[in-house]
C-alpha cells in the first residue's frame, strides 16, 4: 500500500486525461492527494483518469480549459480555492525541421508548452500554499539535438529557463520548482512511429538501460518531488529517461 505522504494536499495536474498525466494524477491521488485532473477536449478520458482514482478509494474530480484561451485558464483558475501541488504536463509536439515548420505550427506549440503554461502558473501562484511544488513536464530533447523536432525542442528549453527562475523567485516561500525531462516513453506520442518495423527497438537500444520508459516512471519521480522528501530538490532539470545518450 502506498505510503500517503500527500495527504490532505491538493494537486492540480494539467493534460491528465492520458499517458504522462494521468499516470501522475493517479500516483498523487495514491500518495493521499485530492486531485483536479485537466484536460482540453476528452472528457470521457478525463472520466477514465478520475474513475481509476475514485474506484480506488482517491478523491479527484475533472476540470476543463482550453490553456491558449486565456477566459477559459481563467475560469479554470477560478475554480481553485487553495493548491498545494501544481504539475505543468499539458503539451502538443510538433514534428517539423526548420524548413517544414510552418508559422501556425510554430504558434500552437509555443502558445500551448510555453505562454498557457506560464500564465497559468501566474495565476495560481497567489492561490499556492506555502511549502508547495510545482513540477513541470519538459523533455530530453531539450538538452540534445533532434532536427525533425525543433519547435517542440525550443519549447521545453523554454520550460527549462522557466523552471529554474521561478525556483529562485518562489524560494522564500519554500515553494519548490523542478522539471522532469522524460525520454521516448511508451504513450500516444509515439504512435506516428510505432508501426514502422525497428523504429522502437532502435530508441529503447539508445537507451542504457534498453527499454522504452512506461508513464509509471515519470509519475514517480513526479510524486517523489511533489512529496516531503523531495522538498530539499528546487531549480533542477532531472532526466528521467534510462540514460539515453549515454
């Protein structure tokens, strides 16, 4: 049984109604935290999130924003009495080199991994307890080189420079910011390259140790930062990837 070191906090997980995010919404609710899972368009997805919680014997609840739309992150913010846990997670890849990515391409990645991020955490900042966490999904291909992704990588070395400012400036309330920077994990981002005969076996093989990541990895490190023994870890990017590019 887990350990409920979360208890009585109040997390908020962006983009939770698959992979990534629900994982972490999932693992902070078993953690003891009451949990507003977020999503965009898929409510029946969000559904799946809050039910693998509630059947479980976890308190969640779903919410829904558009993040670009600054009226709907507003009404979203407002639904927030008090938080305690905020995990950036909601994020779109764009799949491009510099000569094939277009303006709106451009546009959507930044304006959803970047500036909904930012002024969502704006927001809820004033409404964060004291002693709080805000984690926020970043990715490894912010600190390698992956031409076919060059939006996306711009994006979460945005994230990266964010995380770390905000660190410094929410330290004297004890406030701690970090970033995960997950590797090629097993979830519908990969799915524009599942079918091709090696691709997969090839990202785990860049892997040291040999296997795609699963999202109950990236949710644990999640919940560890979240939890009281992670509050001496701020300002940092961890990887957490299976050493790729070793």
């Amino acid at each position: 049984m887990t350990e409920k070191t979360l208890g009585g906090k109040v997390a908020l997980v962006t983009g939770a109604s698959g992979g990534i995010g629900r994982a972490i919404a999932v693992h902070l609710a078993e953690a003891g935290a009451q949990v507003l899972v977020h999503y965009s368009g898929n409510a029946a997805a969000a559904d799946k999130t809050v039910a693998a919680i509630t059947d479980n014997g976890g308190q969640a609840r779903s919410v829904q924003a558009d993040l670009r739309d600054a009226a709907a992150s507003d009404r979203l913010v407002g639904q927030v009495d008090a938080i305690d846990i905020l995990v950036n997670n909601a994020g779109i890849a764009g799949g491009a080199d510099v000569l094939g990515t277009t303006r709106d391409q451009y546009d959507a990645v930044f304006d959803t991994n970047v500036k909904a991020m930012f002024f969502l955490t704006q927001a809820l900042v004033p409404k964060m307890r004291d002693g709080g966490a805000i984690i926020n999904t970043s990715s490894t291909v912010s600190i390698a080189a992956y031409p076919d992704y060059i939006v996306y990588s711009m994006s979460k070395v945005a994230v990266n420079g964010f995380t770390r400012s905000l660190a410094a400036g929410l330290a004297k309330r004890k406030i701690t910011v970090n970033a995960v920077l997950p590797g090629a994990t097993d979830t519908d981002f990969i799915n524009a390259v599942r079918d091709y005969p090696g691709v997969l076996e090839s990202i785990a093989s860049s892997t040291a140790l040999g296997r795609l990541g699963k999202p109950d990895d990236i949710a644990s490190v999640v919940t560890f930062l979240a939890s009281p023994a992670g509050s001496w870890i701020t300002g940092q990017l961890i990887q957490a990837n299976g050493g790729m590019h070793l």
